[in-house]
C-alpha cells in the first residue's frame, strides 16, 4: 500500500506475494501479456487488466451507486486523477532523486528493483490528460515534480525523460524545459498554470527542446494539442522559425490540415484550420516522408 505521505518503499510496503492482488479481487482482474510494441524497456511482460469490459461497465454505472456494493463503485475521470497522484507520489520518490542515469544496466536494475517506477513514467501524463487536473492541490503536485528539474543530475525530471526516451542523451534533457513536454502530452491545466507564471519566473515560452530541438508549440501541433496550442498563441509563442527536422511550425499545420481534409472530409479540420489562419507559412526544405523517419518523440 502507498501511504499519502509517503515519500519511499521499503520491505515492508512492498507485496510479499506477487498473487495476492489477484487472490483478493477473485476473478475480476486477470493478468494479460503485454503486446505494446513502443516503450519496450517501460512495458512488462505482464499487465494487470479487469477479467471482462462489463466489469468496468458495472463498476463504472449508476446501478452500482445505490447497491450494497456502491464501496467498489467508480467515477472514470476521478479514478484517473488517483492514479495521476500515485504515479507523481512514487516518481518524486527520494530513490529517484540522483536523476540521469549515464549507465543503462543502473538503469535497467532500478526499474527491476522498482516495479511500479516504468508504469509511472509512461503513465501519469496519461492520467493527467484523461482527467484535465484543474484542482490547486493537482496541479501544485505536477508543478512540484517537474520542478526536480532543477535538482542536481536533473534530478527525478530527468529520470523520468530517460524512461520515456531510454535513448535520450542527457544534453537534451538539460535543455528541454517542463513546458516542453507538458505541450507534448496535452496537459492543457499544467501549461496554463506554466503560462500564469512564466513572466514571474522568467520562463522562456519558445526554449527549444527534444531531440530536435523544437519549441513546444511546434510538439503541441504535432501531437495535435489544439488548446495547447491556442494557449501558448495567446501567450506569444513565437510562430517563425524551423527546428533542426527543417520542418516550421506554418508548414507543419498546412500539411496536417491537407492530410485531415483528405482523409475524414473538410468537417475535421476545424482545429487545423484555426491554426493555419493565425500562423504564417514558412517554407521547410523537408516532406512529410522525410519528417517522418527524422522525427522521433
């Protein structure tokens, strides 16, 4: 169990049996094996998933509130907003606070040593984007995570870069901002709240970063984040400008439009049409076959 308070694991806190969770829930969860194909130093082999989709649909319905189970009843987007908090919890762990790890066998050992540590990296950005976390108490808790920035070797901030992006060189993560990816997952609350202070703490809106050097209104556009987007417009983000792909952020969104349009009809691209009209085109020197194979999240 993982106490609110609690800021480290230790023999005691961890499962001594790895079937008791199953033993306990009796059926309505199962362990499946994991066929995700990206994140593969992130995903185990195994997952744990509910033993049929009506289980979720009768512990997620109004029948259940008002039955003698209402205990095991819940709300989809509050149950995202737990496990946002748990994954935060056990990545800002103090065991996670010596940041980049520059041997790949220390890193592969701390996720054997850490179970739940790939989960939460992959995962809590997920929860976030899935519950649009507006409470203060939520978003004080993202904001104080990525603030580990700061913390020497980039601290838990840049641990959690290198299990999203095992490869990743730590130049890169000294020099991507938390905006950055913050616009890259869709957090459209933690940008606003990053926005609000930017000016105060002196936050560069347009600090290049990723592998390739891009800003985040760029990544926002690429990850189709519209209200990212339209937040980080309204807050001046600069629209000129190419990253080292060669690719603007103007030729970016006319090409996103011309492919939606062409694949699902004009009714799709209102979103990429907002973009093209208040971002100018700059001419790139790459097309969309070599954007492909040279960008790499």
């Amino acid at each position: 169990m993982l106490g609110d308070d609690q800021t480290s694991v230790d023999d005691e806190t961890r499962l001594s049996q790895d079937d008791l969770i199953l033993r306990l829930c009796q059926g309505l969860i199962e362990i499946q094996a994991n066929t995700a194909r990206d994140y593969d130093q992130l995903a185990k082999s195994t997952r744990i998933v509910l033993g049929h989709s009506s289980v979720k649909t009768y512990l997620a319905s109004s029948d259940i509130r008002t039955s003698r189970a209402s205990f095991f009843g819940f709300d989809e987007p509050a149950g995202n907003a737990v496990l946002m908090r748990k994954c935060l919890q056990y990545l800002s762990f103090s065991h996670f606070q010596s940041g980049y790890c520059d041997d790949v066998p220390d890193l592969a050992n701390l996720t054997n040593d850490y179970p739940l540590l790939a989960y939460a990296a992959y995962s809590w950005a997920l929860h976030a984007a899935s519950t649009s976390p507006t409470s203060l108490a939520d978003k004080t808790l993202i904001l104080r995570f990525l603030a580990t920035k700061t913390l020497p070797n980039g601290g838990n901030f840049a641990l959690w870069v290198q299990l999203l992006i095992p490869d990743v060189d730590r130049a890169s993560v000294e020099r991507t901002q938390p905006l950055y990816y913050a616009a890259s997952f869709g957090l459209t609350a933690v940008v606003a709240t990053i926005l609000e202070s930017a000016h105060r703490d002196g936050i560069d809106i347009n600090a290049l970063g990723g592998r390739f050097g891009s800003t985040p209104l760029f990544v926002a556009c690429w990850r189709d984040h519209f209200d990212v987007a339209r937040l980080l417009l309204n807050a001046g983000a600069r629209t000129e400008g190419k990253d080292s792909s060669g690719f603007s952020v103007g030729s970016l969104v006319r090409m996103r439009a011309r492919e939606v349009s062409k694949l699902y009809g004009p009714d799709y691209v209102s979103g990429w049409t907002e973009l093209v009209e208040r971002i100018p085109e700059e001419e790139s020197w790459m097309n969309r076959t070599m954007l492909d194979t040279f960008i790499r999240w």
